[in-house]
C-alpha cells in the first residue's frame, strides 16, 4: 500500500500541476493563433484568403470556446470571493474586447483590417493569458474553499464539449463561512440558462444575495423555499436567456 504526500509549492502539488496545465492550454492556444495569423497577413492573395478563413475559425471555435470556458470555471467562482472580484470584472472587460475583435475580423475588408484586428486578437488574449497565470490563478489556488485542479477538470470537460455535473443540493452548513461563496459561485457556474440548484444555509444569506447582484445583475433566479428560524433554503437559479 503507497501513500501520496503533496507538499505545496512543489511538483507533486496538486494546484501546481493545475496551472502548468492551464498554462500550456493559454501558450499552445497563443501559438496556435499567432501563426495563423502571420499566414493571414503575410501570404500571397490566394494562399491568404484560405488562411484568413482558417484564422477566423481558429477564433470563432476554439478561442471563443476557451474563453467561455474559462469565464464559466475560472471566473465565476473567483468573482465569488473580495480579494479577486474586481480582477475578474476587469479580465471580463478584455473578454469583451476580443470578442469585438474576432467581430471586427469577420468583417474585415482587405488586408489592412485583417491585418489590425488579427493583431490586436494576439495581444488582447496574450494579456488575458498572462494576468490569468501571473495574478488570477496563483491566488485562486490558496483561496479558501477553491479546489484547482477540480476546476481545470471541469474546464477540459467544457473544451471537450461535455456537460457538468450539477447537484440539486448544496450544503454549506458544514463549510467554514470563508470557505463557502467561492464554492457555491461555482456551482451557479455550472448551470446552463433554466436551470437551478438548492442552497441550505443556516442564516439568511443576504450578503451573497447582494455579491449575486453585482456580479451578475438582474440574471439569476433567487425563490426562498425555507426561511428559518434555525434552516434556510433557496432556490438559486440561471435565469432563461430571453430570445
């Protein structure tokens, strides 16, 4: 019989082995897209044109689903907790400004703007990758209640095109109270539109009610199904996307 001994900060650390592969996923993603972008601007008319449409691919697949991946795992348990929400939001703004770009190259007319917006697509999520691996992630592997190497799994199944597993039950009785918001952000991040799950407390959770509200306005479900004195249950829930 073997036991596992992980040691933080060192090579058999769990969280450790996360990031190197979230990092690898970023740099061959990074690579990927800059050398298809060098053929898009670089190769004769014909040649280019079919590199244009294989850059755009590139981006309207795998990028957009990469980011969204991201967004969905990464994000919204970190917009879960005070000391990375405030990234978060900013690291959602530079989503927003790629997906204007990837719009920007699918309209583009003529080299000139293929030629910007490939550009400025490499230094945009070159700048999301390295705020991600150089702030984000380190501080999300030693937040309490965060499980990253749980989070990568769930990034590759997202990448993979499967689905997540959501329990219909969270409760946080057990958990320590600074353990508990990341972890059932979390869990909202792996809800599809319509869908909800319960939540047991045992006060009236207020505060995260408030924390819901600011980071994803007016977009979630909220129904009280108990309210104590002693046990609290809501019906927290991703709100239908309207057509």
């Amino acid at each position: 019989m073997t036991s596992q001994i992980h040691i933080q900060g060192t090579a058999t650390d769990p969280a450790r082995r996360a990031q190197h592969v979230l990092r690898d996923r970023g740099d061959e993603l990074l690579a990927e897209l800059t050398a298809k972008v060098a053929l898009a601007t670089e190769l004769q008319l014909d040649d280019r044109e079919q590199a244009q449409a294989a850059l755009l691919d590139l981006c309207t697949q795998r990028a957009v689903r990469h980011l969204e991946a991201t967004d969905r795992v990464l994000y919204s348990v970190a917009a879960g907790a005070a000391e990375t929400r405030l990234l978060v939001r900013a690291l959602r703004a530079q989503h927003d400004l790629v997906a204007a770009r990837i719009d920007a190259l699918r309209r583009a007319d003529g080299v000139a703007d293929v030629a910007a917006s490939a550009h400025a697509l490499v230094t945009l999520l070159g700048s999301c990758h390295h705020v991600e691996q150089e702030v984000l992630i380190p501080a999300l592997a030693v937040l309490p209640g965060v499980d990253l190497p749980a989070l990568v799994d769930d990034i590759g199944i997202l990448l993979g095109g499967g689905v997540l597993d959501i329990p219909g039950v969270l409760d946080v009785r057990e958990i320590p109270h600074g353990r508990r918001h990341p972890r059932i952000f979390g869990i909202y991040a792996r809800l599809a539109p319509g869908e909800s799950f319960v939540l047991v407390n045992n006060h009236d959770p207020k505060p995260l009610r408030r924390e819901f509200q600011a980071t994803y306005p007016d977009r979630f479900g909220w129904d009280y199904l108990e309210s104590g004195p002693d046990r609290w249950q809501v019906r927290i829930g991703r709100l239908p996307v309207e057509a």
